[in-house]
C-alpha cells in the first residue's frame, strides 16, 4: 500500500463527494467555531489523562504513547487513506480513518520487522511513508485539505461526549485491573494475551508461550499491535495492555462508525446516534430477571473483540461504497489487506460481513438483471483473506466450534435453569441437550428464549425495518448491513463452543445493527422534539425499572420472567410512538392558519413520526442502561479481595519474581516453573489456566498452562472434564518438568538445560512441593516471599 504507484493515483471522485443532507457548519464566526471545536477534544484528550492518572498509569508511559499514537499511527495512516480514498473534507474524521489505516500500516511493518529480526527499526516504519509524502509531488497534496467541508459543531460536541462516557467506561475497567505487582485475581484471558504480547515481540516463527516449542495457533493479531506499541515506545507490555491502547481503538471505532453512519444516512447527527448506540448502548432490561447476552461490543477482557472493530468498520465503508456501484479506485487495496486483518484479529468478524455482501450482491444483480463483478470481485477477495486467514490464524479455540441450533440457549439462564437442567458440558450434537427429548414443549420454550433475547435485543435489530421502506429497499448497502447484522445473531444461536465464544458472531456486528438503526431514524426524518421526549421515556423506563428477584427454576415461572420485560419493550414502543404522534400533532395544530381550510390540520407523516418515536426510545433505554452501569461503578472503592476470591489471587510476591525474571532472563531463555494451575495448586484436572509466570515473566516456559492448546479444546468433555481441566497434551515432558521441583538432579537439570533451553526456573510452594535439593543445585537469583526464581548453572 505503501508503493509510489499506488499512492500518486488521483483519489476517487465520489470520495470527494460531501455527504447529502449535511448540515452547516454551525452558528457563529469560524474562529469561534474552530476554539469551541478545539475545547471539546481538549476536554476527551483531558479526560482520557485523567482516567489514567486515576488508575495508577505512569505519566512518562502515557507521554510517550500519545506521541506514538498520534505520529507512528494517526499521521501516516491519514496520509495513506487520503491518498487511496480522498479526504473527508474534514480532520476528526480524516484522522479516525487515519488511525484505522495507520493499525493495518503497523502490522505490515511488524509482520516484516519479526520476519527479519528487525525489531529494533520498527520504531521508524513511519518515516519512509512521511518521506515518500514529502519527495513525490503528486502526495504533497494530501498533507492538506483542498477542499474544506467542515462538519458541525454540534457533531464535534456529541460526539466528544460519547468519547468522553467511553472513557469513563474503560476506566472502570482499568480499576478492576491493577497493574502488577499486586494482590489481584486477574481474568485469566488478560495473563494469557500478555503472554503472547511478549512472544509477539521475538522473531518468527512464533512459539505458544505457555509450552516451548508449541506453534502458535491464533488470531493474534491484536498482541501484535500491543507488541508494536511496547517496542516502539519502550513501555511495559503489561502497561500498554491494562491501560493505554484500550480508549485510542475504541475512538477510533467510535470516529469510523460515525464517518459511516453520516455516508449511508446522508444526515451528520446520524454519526453521533450510531456511535451512541454502538459503544455505549447495551442489551435492554426493563426489568428482566437475567441478562440477554450480547451486550457491549467494546471488551476490557477480550482485547481481540475492541481490536477488530476500527478495521471491521474501515472494511465494511469500502465494501459499502462498491456494492453501491462506486469506484473505490486505489481504495480497493484495503479489501484484501483489511480483510487479512479482520481475520486475524478476530475469526468471528469476516464471516457475517462475507454473507452481507453475497446478499447485497444478489439484490444488486437482481435489480440491474446482470452480474455485479465489482461485488463478485468484492466477494473472492473476502473469501480468499477468510481462508488465508484461517490458514494463519486459526486455533486456540476456534477449531473446537461445532453447529448446533440453538447452541447458545444452554448458557442463558431461562433455559439452563429449566429444560436444559442436568445437560452437563459435552457439546451434544445439532441440539442442545434437553431439546431433543423435551418434544413440542421444549420448542416452544426455545422459541420464547429466542423471543426474549430478541425483544432486548431490539436497539440492534429496529434498523431492518429499514428494508420495508421503498426509498432504502433498493439500497443494496441497507442489504448488506442487515445480512451481516442477521448472520451474525445466526452464527450466535447456530454453533457451540464450551465458552460460548460463538456470541463473538454477534459482537462484532453490534456496530453494523446501529449504523441501521441511526439510518432508519435518519429516514424517518424526526422533529427534534419528538426525538428528545422519546429517548428521555426510553432511559427513564430503563432507569427506574428495578429487576426482580430471580424466579423459581421452573418453566411457568422463566416464562413470566422473560414475558414482562418483552413486553415492556412492546409497551416503551407503543407509548413512544404515541408520544411522537401527539407532539406533531400538538406543533400542526399550533401551525394552523389561512392555509388550513374549514380549521382542519396540516397532514402530518403519522407512520414516520411514529417510527422516529419507537428508535428514539430503544436507543434512549440502550445507551441508559450503559451509562447506568458505568455511573454505578465509577465511584465504587477499590475492591477488596474477598475470602472465597483470595486463593484464586495471582499475589504480590508472585507477580514480583516474574517481573524480575521479565527485567534479567535473556530474550531467548526458557523458564521452568511448577505453576500450571487456578487456584495455584497442581492437582489432577485443575484448571490449567493460570498464564502469569509467562504474562509477567515475558519468557517461554517448559510447561506453564496448557488450557487453551489445540489438545486441550478437542479434549472437551473428555472422562467428563472440560477443556481447562483435560491433562497435559505431553504427560512425559510434563513428568519431567515436575521431577525438577520434586526430585531434581543435577542430570535432569542438565537434560533440562541442554535440550529444552531452559536457564530459569521458578518455585512456587504453594502450586506443589519444592525439593531443598533445588538450592543445592541451582542457584537462587532471586526471593520474594515464598517464591524463589533459580538460575541454572
């Protein structure tokens, strides 16, 4: 992407084009504009210190990786975006684009940096793209704007603020993850990303850090990043992962959804109500006695999930641009470079975006009555980055998702606490346990869960409608992002994983659901009013309806449990749009003069009002019940390890012997270690998912914890374990590695050494006994507390 060739190309036309419908640029001189402007991104930059400041992040980390966000990621990446699609006419979305291209820009050069073993240069990847925009004449132009279209203030100010609560919710986030060394129980996923963050660092080919000598297998894209962002500003990756990257892809996620939701709606305030919708909207519950999973796209513990969204987003406006018959032009390079990332940042993001597209290129073909090759072309190279992707990428829990209908019913508590009562943990075949057997009855119960979950659902799903109206039927971009949105909630209840990671399918196209859902309130063409009044009935009705206690395990009670809050969604509809209705009504009525013959009032667009009414309030009670939840976080104390929580705590003299091992074992040592399990003891089929001493300690290990390889996954409800708790893939090396801390020799040390490049190893007492013969044999380099770390002789 980054050859003179393809940068010189004149940007397309329709790229240029300014977005229908939008608005001035606001009140006021443009000096005024410009200071307010300025203010409000001041004050999301201020409140982004702030939050780290809050939880502990140091100040010489947080200079350092602003400087690198903005100029080894923001800066070459809007140079290249305007250089392959045009600019935007206007910078906050010129840059957010910017940061999305500057992510797949990275990853090219780190992808070549391990390749080579020049790890030590990729701090100065940006400066041959920097340079090549300065030396070509025809590039000097894209340091600029040309042709200004400001967008305006209010758009700045809204969607400030929907940076400012997503800084507020990770912040949340980052006070329920200290930073080590500390007494925390930390979710395991964290530790294990952090260990492939260090890996990530070295040189291809890459090794699963929890077992040398193990090919890594996973969409790991993401830790590359980390990776990239630890090297190029010299911060701890356990700093840059529990606190700095999260909020800067999230805005730019935000900024993306924004850009988008104004090209397809034709409308800018469309892009502050889609990205309010997307990232701090949940799942409604109006009462509901259980949750209907599938909330917040956005993840503090699942960094591949935030990852994904910036280039599923990019990916998804040049995949909207060509099912429309536009001519990306050099735009068409980010196809098959987004599309390898997506499919490897997350393996859930490019399918439901490949069924949207098939689906917007048959409603293509069908109304033009000939074969769409932009959209056939569009749809090979999707495929093809699919499979490269699963060639690369695939593993640690994807090769274990298997179909099943209705597979995600047994992890909802409505059924698994009714029908699918006593189903176990084996996968169960194309039915979930209990299904099969249950007859008619247990059908019907299924259908209800899948109503409810539905009905709460309904923020993301009201922008089908969409495809009813005969203006945006025939948009085959409405098409695309209702077949990825369905296909995505299909992969959801269409496949099993034991972690019921196939709701990914449906979080990834979280963001798609509300990009629909601002373009349906766009269409609908609201009197401000009435969309005020909506969305402030919507949040109340969220607000004030308390849930009640959880009901008796059986079906009758589970049934009126998941009936009140889907029909009190039905009810916030129905008051909504009677709301609206009344409220045109009421302006008509006052509107009423000579040009009204016999007294009679204006016609008004009841079916349009009534439809602006119904989004508004769904949106109002989404993004209620996502601020309800930070608000009632944000001023909770620190917490307090609790007895039941304290023998699962990584502990403080833990996490201090594998940050010491991080700062003095060399870049290719092996560390042995004893610790393999939650809690810490070793015991037959414990959970072998603790991941801290390679997290923290940055070093490949012997044999840590093997609860996410391949064996372990395929393993599943093997002799009625799950896969965290299967055996050792390798019992024999396994032995051996426990025979260094139980019986140690100076042969097996030797052995150890010799052949498995082990230099560390790191006792821990209270995973399982430690030899004194150890300290004779090896020499302690380091104690803390209990926990002593040797170095080999």
């Amino acid at each position: 992407m980054t050859e003179p060739a393809v940068l010189t190309q004149d940007p397309p036309a329709a790229s240029d084009a300014p977005a229908p419908g939008d608005a001035p640029a606001g009140r006021g001189g443009p000096a005024a504009r410009r200071v307010a402007a300025a203010l409000a991104w001041s004050a999301v930059l201020a409140a982004l210190v702030v939050g780290w400041w809050w939880t502990g992040t140091p100040g010489g980390d947080v200079a350092r990786y602003v400087a690198y966000w903005a100029l080894a990621l923001v800066l070459p990446g809007t140079l290249v975006h305007r250089a392959l699609r045009g600019s935007r006419g206007n910078l906050p979305e010129d840059l957010g684009y910017g940061a999305a291209v500057g992510l797949l820009l990275e990853l090219a050069a780190w992808a070549l940096a391990t390749a080579t073993g020049a790890q030590p240069a990729l701090r100065w990847w940006p400066v041959p793209v920097l340079t090549l925009f300065v030396a070509v004449p025809r590039l000097r132009r894209h340091w600029r704007i040309a042709s200004p279209r400001p967008l305006p203030l209010r758009w700045t100010l809204a969607v400030a603020g929907v940076l400012v609560l997503v800084v507020a919710w990770a912040a949340v986030g980052w006070r329920a993850n200290p930073l080590p060394p500390v007494d925390h129980v930390y979710y395991q996923d964290l530790l294990y990303h952090l260990g492939l963050v260090h890996e990530l660092t070295r040189t291809m080919p890459f090794e699963l850090p929890q077992l040398a000598g193990e090919p890594l297998r996973y969409h790991y894209l993401v830790d590359a990043h980390l990776a990239s962002a630890s090297m190029i500003t010299g911060t701890e990756p356990a700093t840059v992962l529990l606190r700095l990257w999260l909020v800067p892809v999230a805005a730019t996620a935000v900024v993306v959804t924004a850009g988008l939701a104004r090209d397809l709606s034709g409308r800018w305030w469309a892009g502050p109500v889609a990205a309010a919708t997307a990232y701090l909207g949940v799942s409604l519950t109006l009462g509901s006695a259980a949750t209907a999973s599938g909330t917040l796209p956005l993840s503090v513990e699942s960094p591949s999930q935030t990852y994904l969204l910036p280039l599923l987003l990019l990916l998804t406006g040049v995949c909207a641009d060509v099912v429309r018959g536009r001519r990306p032009g050099w735009g068409w390079a980010l196809v098959p470079a987004a599309g390898l990332a997506v499919a490897g940042a997350k393996s859930s993001g490019l399918p439901p975006l490949i069924a949207g597209v098939a689906l917007a290129g048959v409603v293509v073909a069908r109304r033009s009555r000939r074969v769409p090759w932009a959209v056939v072309t569009l749809l090979a190279v999707l495929v093809a980055a699919m499979a490269v992707g699963y060639r690369l990428f695939a593993g640690g829990g994807a090769g274990v998702l298997s179909p099943q209908v209705f597979g995600v019913l047994r992890f909802l508590a409505p059924w698994r606490e009714t029908v699918g009562a006593g189903g176990g943990i084996a996968a169960g075949g194309l039915l979930p346990p209990g299904l099969a057997a249950a007859g008619v009855s247990g059908w019907l119960f299924a259908l209800a869960v899948l109503g409810w979950w539905s009905a709460l659902q309904a923020p993301r799903f009201v922008g089908v409608l969409l495809l009813a109206r005969r203006g945006t039927r025939g948009d085959p971009a409405a098409w695309l992002l209702a077949g990825a949105l369905l296909a995505g909630a299909g992969g959801a209840w269409s496949f099993f994983h034991p972690s019921v990671s196939q709701l990914y399918f449906f979080l990834a196209v979280v963001p798609l659901g509300a990009l629909l859902t601002a373009w349906l309130l766009a269409e609908a063409r609201p009197w401000w009013p009435v969309v005020a009044v909506a969305a402030t009935v919507g949040a109340a009705a969220q607000w004030l309806l308390d849930p009640p206690a959880p009901p008796e395990r059986t079906g009758r009670a589970w049934l009126w449990a998941m009936a009140v809050p889907a029909g009190r969604v039905l009810a916030l509809a129905g008051v909504a749009a009677l709301l609206a209705v009344l409220l045109v009504a009421l302006r008509a009525r006052r509107a009423r003069g000579p040009a009204s013959p016999g007294g009679r009032l204006p016609a008004v667009p009841l079916l349009r009002t009534a439809v602006a009414g119904v989004v508004a309030a769904l949106c109002g009670a989404s993004v209620a019940g996502g601020l309800e939840w930070t608000a009632r976080r944000i001023g909770d104390p620190p917490r307090v390890l609790t007895a039941a929580e304290r023998p699962w705590a990584l502990t403080r003299d833990e996490a201090r012997a594998a940050l010491w091992l991080d700062a003095h074992a060399g870049p290719a040592d092996v560390v042995a270690t004893n610790v393999h399990c939650r809690p810490v003891r070793t015991v037959a089929h414990c959970d072998a998912r603790a991941f801290w001493v390679s997290g923290l300690g940055g070093r490949r290990t012997l044999v840590e914890s093997w609860g996410y390889t391949d064996e372990a996954l395929a393993g599943h409800a093997r002799d009625g374990f799950s896969y965290p708790r299967q055996p050792a893939p390798d019992p024999e090396l396994f032995a051996r590695n426990e025979r260094l801390f139980t019986a140690p020799t100076a042969g097996e040390l030797d052995r150890a050494r010799r052949e498995d490049g082990v230099r560390w190893l790191l006792a821990d007492p209270a995973a399982g006994p430690v030899s004194p013969e150890l300290a004779r044999l090896a020499d302690p380099a380091f104690v803390a507390g209990p926990v002593t770390v040797y170095r080999l002789r």
